[in-house]
C-alpha cells in the first residue's frame, strides 16, 4: 500500500467488538494502566521464567535456512539460577497426560489447546531479557508459516482467501472468526512489535518505523481491531482465573505486596474490559465436534512454532500461542470445580499462567505503541 500517515492518525476503532459485551473505547480507557501494572508482573521471577524445548525440529515440512544473524539468537538461563521448585525437571513428568502424538515427545491432555513442551527437555529463559522486535527473519520461510497458520482455519479449507473475502462470507460461523482473528490479530501484534523496536541498517540505531508499521498494519484497519480482540479474550481469562491466580506463590525473589497491588490491578482491569462472551461459542449442534476440531487446529498453530527458523522469533511465538491456548482452555475446558483447585492439582501448570500473562503483556505493548506511532504520524504531518 502507498504510505499515508493520515491510515495512522485515523486508526481508532470504535464501537462494539463482536463476540463480546465490551466496546474498543473500554479497552483505551484502560489500557495504559494495564500496561504499566503489567509491564511490573512480568519481571518478576515467578512470570520471567520459562523452560521451552527449542530444538524439536519442524514436522511438517523439512527446514529452510535458518536465520543466523546475531539478532535472532538467544540466551539461555543457568538451571542453577531458576528457584527449585519452579524447575520442571523435579516436577519429573508432565501429570494428567491423555494423549501421545505419532510425534516424537509431543502430548497433550484433553483439555489442552496447545502440545505440552516436554519437561525433560528444553532450556530455561528469562523472558524479560529477550525483546520481541525486528530480527532480520524475512522471506519464503517466514511467509510459508505464516500461511500454514492461515490454512489451519479449519473450519473452511478455501480460507486462503483475503481476510475480507472470510469475515463477509455469509456462512462463516462465529468460531471460523474468533479463530481467524485470534492468529490475525497475533500476527499483528508481533508486526506491532518488530516496526516499534526496528533496526535502522543505515545508523545501527534501534527505533520505531513509521513506514514499516503503516505497510503492515495501519493500512488494513480489522488488525488492529484484532490486537483488540485477542486482548479482550485473553482479559477474560484472567478475570475468570481469578481467585484461583491467589493460589501461586510469587513470592521467591519478590515482594510480596507489591505484586498483590499489580494482580489486583490486572484483575480489576480484567473484570471491566475482558468481556469476551464465551458462551456464544460452542452452543450449536455440532458443538463438540466444533470444539475439537478448533483444538485440534489451535494444536497444530502450536506445533507450526517449531517450525520457525529464527530463535528468538520461535521463543515469543511458542509464548504467545501458549498464552493464547491457556486463555483459550480457561475459556473452554475449564469448570469453576477445577478453578478452585490448587495449583497443586495441576489444573494449569505454572508454564500456562507465565505464558498468559506475557501474552497480555505483548498486547497490552501493542495496544501502548499504536500511540506511538500516531504520535510519530502527527510530527511527521506538522514537519512537512
Ligand atoms: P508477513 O508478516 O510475513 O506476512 C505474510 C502475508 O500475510 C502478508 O503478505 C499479508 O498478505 C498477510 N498478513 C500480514 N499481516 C497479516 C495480519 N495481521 N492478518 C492477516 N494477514 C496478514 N520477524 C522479526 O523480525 N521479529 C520477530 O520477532 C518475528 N517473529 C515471528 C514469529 C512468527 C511465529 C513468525 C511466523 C514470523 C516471525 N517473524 C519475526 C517474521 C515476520 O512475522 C514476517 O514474516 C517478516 O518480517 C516478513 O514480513 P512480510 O512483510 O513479508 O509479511
């Protein structure tokens, strides 16, 4: 598209969001506090860390280049520096497991939305170390995953077609769109994020691209409509978390009022904006069957992680399909019986509650550079 700093201005949704009672002007009234107590939870231990298996191996198509530029690598956390009892290794098994994929040690339980990472395998990271931002990962292997998420729209094989073509389709049901706008609006917000922290070759310097986030984004209105709506989905399972979030120990490393405060504020934030009607979904005939092929699909998105060729750009994408999976089991499987179990019964891991709230964090960064940007369009406009 031509670049047209006015798509930057203009871009406020407005009104109601489908599928939910909650409205985009709710969203911005809030936002910013969401981001600020957010931006504080995830730095502490209990939400940094997390062990991912980095190295299954793509099994779905054979590898192409991998990227070696010094931006997609990653660092791993000593063992020695995660608490004890946060190491998924004592834990020795991954509990509850129903299921085994024809993959090798790839499974997942009923209930799951996402392939569980293997505890016996896999690195630790320390999330609020490694920015999601641009890596220099471009080209065929990028894109072809990018249309194997797309495809997975498992509700219509034809939904290759232009997003527009899907959502004005007479017959797509209202889970063909959540799920499309759950991956659309992930991949606009890693888009958010690789133009808002972007490596300008020419100066070495890290700065936000106007241009890049006009091409990508501003130019097409339903994306960020869709950073939106994955925000409201993934607010609603915190609020319907709730008390149960009470039951995790973050004190290790931590203070412990302090985080009480950001929780609390997260929760209050999520009990006014996560509106997401969870109930409209699944309700038809062939309910069930819907919902299982939707996890079987979501399932796939997961796996479709391994297959990214850029370290750092697989890490936040196993994090936020995780997050998204987790809100998506929150919404979906979860009843208020195993909601009031302790974490000890292993309703969620602690894996699951890390990645949901990295998630709405990346978002919630989203949300906050969209100002960003509109502010970057408005200096541009009055300097010509
Ligand atoms: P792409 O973003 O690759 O998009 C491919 C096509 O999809 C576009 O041509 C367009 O038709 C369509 N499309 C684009 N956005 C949307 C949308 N929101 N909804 C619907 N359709 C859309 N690169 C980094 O620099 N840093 C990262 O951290 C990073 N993380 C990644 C994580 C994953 C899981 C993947 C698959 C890729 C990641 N990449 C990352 C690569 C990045 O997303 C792009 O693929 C790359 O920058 C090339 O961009 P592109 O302009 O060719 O279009």
């Amino acid at each position: 598209p031509v670049l047209d700093v006015t798509q930057c201005q203009n871009l406020q949704p407005r009104g109601p969001i489908e599928a939910t009672s909650c409205d985009y002007e709710t969203v911005d009234y809030v936002k910013n506090a969401l981001y600020e107590s957010l931006k504080g939870l995830v730095k502490i231990p209990f939400f940094r860390y997390i062990q991912m298996d980095m190295y299954r191996g793509c099994p779905f198509w054979e590898e192409s280049a991998m990227c070696t530029e010094p931006t997609c690598s990653l660092d791993t956390v000593d063992e020695q520096e995660i608490p004890d009892r946060w190491r998924m290794k004592t834990l020795s098994k991954v509990d509850h497991v129903t299921n085994y994929d024809k993959l090798a040690g790839c499974y997942y339980r009923d209930s799951d939305f996402c392939y569980l990472e293997d505890p016996k395998v896999g690195d630790y990271f320390d999330l609020s170390q490694i920015p999601e931002r641009y890596t220099g990962y471009t080209g065929e292997g990028a894109r072809q995953i990018w249309r194997s998420i797309y495809e997975e729209n498992c509700f219509s094989p034809s939904s290759l077609q232009s997003s527009s073509d899907l959502l004005n389709e007479a017959q797509t049901c209202l889970e063909e769109r959540v799920y499309y706008k759950v991956i659309s609006g992930l991949h606009a917000s890693i888009s958010t994020h690789i133009c808002l922290d972007y490596l300008n070759h020419t100066t070495g310097e890290w700065t936000p691209n106007l241009n890049c986030y006009i091409t990508r984004v501003a130019s097409y209105p339903e994306r960020l409509e869709y950073i939106y709506f994955n925000t409201v989905l993934l607010l609603r399972a915190v609020a319907r978390l709730g008390p149960h979030l009470f039951l995790y120990d973050y004190a290790e490393g931590a203070d412990s009022a302090a985080v009480a405060l950001r929780l609390n504020n997260v929760l209050g934030i999520a009990h006014e904006a996560g509106k997401f009607d969870e109930k409209a979904l699944f309700g038809g005939i062939n309910a069930q069957a819907l919902k299982e092929e939707f996890k079987h699909h979501f399932r796939n998105v997961t796996r479709i992680m391994d297959c990214v060729d850029c370290d750092q750009c697989r890490l936040w994408g196993k994090v936020q399909t995780m997050g998204l999976a987790t809100a998506l089991k929150v919404l979906f499987e979860l009843d208020e019986t195993s909601l009031s179990r302790s974490p000890d019964a292993n309703p969620l891991q602690r894996s699951e509650i890390v990645a949901l709230f990295n998630t709405l964090h990346r978002f919630s960064e989203s949300l906050h550079a969209v100002d960003i940007f509109r502010r970057l369009a408005r200096q541009n406009d009055a300097s010509e």
